[in-house]
C-alpha cells in the first residue's frame, strides 16, 4: 500500500457543503450537515462560558434497509442447502453446525449492534475526544497534538482519504476514524476545527477529492 501524506486547505463555496455558522457567542450553534449516501457528518458547536467551548463532529453511518434482508436471507439459504446435504447426501450434521455458527457470525458482524457514529469532541482548552459508539473512547491534550494532516492512501484497487493526527514522542498516526472511510468534504471541516483548536498553520496548497 502507497502512503500519501497530505495537507490542505478547505475552499468555502462548495455548493453540497452547507457553511458554517459563524455566530459563536451564543451558547449553541445550529448543526452543519453534509451527507451522502454511505455517511452522514454532523457539526454542532456548544459555547457556554468565554473560554469553555466544545466542537462536536459526528460521522454517521447509513442504515441500509436491503442489506440486513440480504444477509438474512443467505444464511437461511445456507443452512438450507447444509440440511439437504444431510438428509439427501448423507453429509455429517457437523456440517449443518458449522453453516449455521457461520451465518450467525455474518449477523453479528454486520447487523447486531454494528459501528454507527465515531465522533470527535473539541475542547480547545483541553484535547480532543475520540469515540466510536459501541467501541473505544480516547482523550488526547491539547499539548501532544502536534499537527493535524490528511493522508491519501492508494492502493492497486481502490483509494479513500483519512484524517490522522501527529502526536508527540509517537512515530505513528493516530487515525481520528478507525471504522469508517467517509469523504473529503467530511474530513476537511474537521482538519480545519482540528488545526484551529492546536493552533497549527493550515496549507496554502488545495487538493481536490477524484470523482
């Protein structure tokens, strides 16, 4: 796998990315939405004090309706098929055990109590908040951050962009979503929230997302 670092800057005037509320003295700002059909990404900002702000930004996954009837119906097909071996082959009920503790497996994986949302809480004063809900939640100070990048990695079949952080005394990135790939135009509202927050110089230079 190719590894290609990358930092950026965001251009304002996208036309699917809705702007973001300026207005941060109130105690709370209306939510910033972009989606698509795959995640949806969601901004709110919550100001309650001068100096205590917190800058929330959510990736949230798509519930697919036709996915849940797919999975189920295969592994009824198998365990079908398993039990017509075994009545009209003579195949050993092992193998009906075996279908079965497999199809339960894909349900677990794929439909019971799946990854929906990773999130990333800002606290300038303090760190950043890294949760996947139903998973890990990791805090980082403010004053181990030492950038923020956006990373391209590219492989023979596929390519999809990621948000990273560099961390001091670490010779690897800290991935801010471990689960999910979502777009560009996600993860650049949140590198920029992430470079403001650590007081890190943003790129001159654009890169655009490939259609």
């Amino acid at each position: 796998m190719k590894l290609h670092r990358a930092t950026m800057t965001f251009t304002q005037g996208e036309d699917d990315i809705v702007s973001m509320s300026s207005n941060f003295g109130s105690k709370m700002v209306e939510p910033s939405v972009i989606s698509n059909a795959r995640f949806t990404y969601v901004h709110d900002y919550h100001k309650f004090l001068p100096l205590q702000a917190v800058d929330t930004h959510h990736i949230i996954a798509q519930r697919s309706v036709v996915k849940p009837i797919v999975i189920y119906l295969f592994v009824i097909l198998l365990v079908a098929y398993a039990t017509f071996l075994h009545f009209e082959q003579g195949k050993p009920v092992t193998t009906v055990l075996w279908c079965l503790l497999f199809g339960l497996l894909l349900v677990k994986l794929f439909i019971w109590r799946p990854i929906v949302k990773e999130s990333v809480i800002i606290m300038p004063s303090f760190g950043v908040q890294l949760e996947t809900h139903y998973g890990r939640r990791c805090f980082i100070p403010v004053s181990k951050i030492l950038k923020p990048v956006l990373n391209e990695h590219v492989t023979p079949v596929t390519c999809w962009w990621c948000l990273s952080l560099l961390l001091r005394d670490q010779d690897e990135l800290t991935l801010v979503f471990k689960k999910f790939h979502p777009p560009l135009k996600m993860l650049v509202p949140i590198w920029k929230a992430l470079c403001d927050a650590t007081e890190c110089k943003q790129s001159s230079e654009v890169f655009q997302e490939e259609e």
